[in-house]
C-alpha cells in the first residue's frame, strides 16, 4: 500500500503518492472553483502517472484550505504539515514561511517537529503570490520567470511600500526610469520576504 498526500491550496492542487521516502509521482492542477474536483483531478493524474490503482493507495491525507472538501481523505491542518516536512527534511529548521496565492504564514517549529506558534496574512495582498502574481504581469512576465529574472540581479532596486497597490506603483515607477527588469524582480521578491518577517514581530 502506497501513502498519498493531496495539498488544496487557493490556486492550485497538488496530489503525491510515496514509497517510503521516496516520490512515486505527483501532480498538480489549478484549483479553479471546486475545491473537490481538484483533489479528485490531481489524485486521478497521479494514479495515471504511476500506473497505480486506487485499491493500492494506503492512507490518503489532506491539507490545504480546501482540505475539508476532500470527504475520503484524513484532514490535517497545513500548520501542522509544515512542521512535520519540515522537520523530516531540515531537522534543525526552527521557521517556516510559506507564501501562498492569497495568503502567507510564519510557523514556529519545535526542535521535535511540532508547530509552536503561527501567525497568518490574510487581510491583504502584500506578501501572498496574488502580489507576485500581479507584479510579474505589471514587468509583462510569466510568474516562473520572475524568480529566474531575479537571480540574474546584481543590484537590486528599491521598494519600501508592503502594499500591492503602492508597491505596484512604485515597480511601475523604476521601469520608467529604465531600471533593469531583474533588479526590479529582484526587489519585489525581497519585498515580500520584509512582509513576511514583519509579521514575526506581531
């Protein structure tokens, strides 16, 4: 029997299926408007491409804001996921950030892999992927292709707002001025990273 994991996130959904520790196969699709459906798509594309069947899947868990959709799965909170990855992979990790297509999360990780403590962004753009998601658009890029144009980067520019609508501004402003495109990337992404550790002082 062949553990499975199913990741329901606002934008996307993502199934993997294990052999101990290692990946059989995953996928990933857009999550659309039924939470539901995009665990069964994504559970379906991975089955197809391991050449597995769904009588040879062990215990299925679900995570994600969409989680509670998927009724045959065990629902885990993505708080506590993270700490468990987290920990098998990285053991001396303390701090996970996780920016996501609406929201971004700070967690707290004990030295035995528990979430200690967490805080949440989901009042506001600034610091999810809907504001890299945005920016990448306003530089006429592909999102993949921000953070690839960033890495290139050797002085990035400067954006103080964390407000998507002033921190668009503001990227819209050093294009004007003929900034290189990578510096900009570049700053956006450190942007976001300030946003995140602003709420580690909440």
């Amino acid at each position: 029997m062949f553990p499975a994991g199913i990741d329901v996130g606002s934008t996307s959904g993502e199934a993997v299926v294990l052999d101990g520790d290692k990946v059989l196969g995953f996928a990933i699709v857009d999550t659309g408007y039924n939470s539901r459906r995009a665990a069964d798509l994504a559970l379906t594309q991975v089955l197809a491409n391991t050449a597995l069947r769904r009588e040879q899947l062990g215990p299925v868990i679900a995570t994600g804001y969409g989680r509670i959709a998927v009724d045959y799965a065990r629902q885990v909170t993505e708080i506590s996921c993270y700490a468990r990855g987290i920990h098998h992979l990285y053991p001396n990790v303390r701090t996970v950030i996780d920016i996501g297509g609406q929201d971004s999360k700070v967690v707290a990780v004990s030295p035995k892999g528990k979430p200690l403590d967490f805080v949440m962004n989901d009042k506001c753009a600034a610091g999810t992927g809907r504001f890299l998601e945005v920016m990448a658009r306003a530089l006429q890029l592909e999102l993949p292709d921000l953070g690839r144009l960033s890495l290139q980067s050797k002085h990035p520019a400067a954006i103080s707002s964390m407000c998507t609508v002033f921190a668009e501004s503001e990227a819209t402003s050093l294009m004007a001025r003929g900034l290189p495109a990578e510096d900009i990337a570049l700053a956006l992404h450190q942007s976001v990273v300030k946003r995140s550790l602003s709420m580690l002082k909440r």
